[in-house]
C-alpha cells in the first residue's frame, strides 16, 4: 500500500490460484479506513462487479 498525500493505493496480484488464501490489511493512517473485498467470476468489467 503506498499513500500519496491523501490518496492510498493498493498493489495486489491480478489473480490467485484457486484455494484458501490468506489476506492481511494493516492501517498505518491515523484515521480509520474501510475495505470491500468482492469477488469477480468471469469477464464481467469493474462496473459490473
């Protein structure tokens, strides 16, 4: 993750093999911030999702 003034990224794989993966988030804002974790199956677009 890589904070930009008061933009935050997030750097992640395109894809995962499939199985039980682990996911960890850490906050290092002082300020709290959320997440949405979706899952997209297929080749539907990002507006779709």
């Amino acid at each position: 993750m890589k904070l930009e003034g008061k933009r935050i990224t997030l750097a992640a794989p395109r894809t995962v093999e499939a199985g039980p993966v682990t996911l960890r988030l850490a906050n290092s804002s002082a300020a709290p911030i959320g997440v949405e974790i979706i899952r997209v199956d297929g080749d539907q677009t990002a507006a779709q999702a």
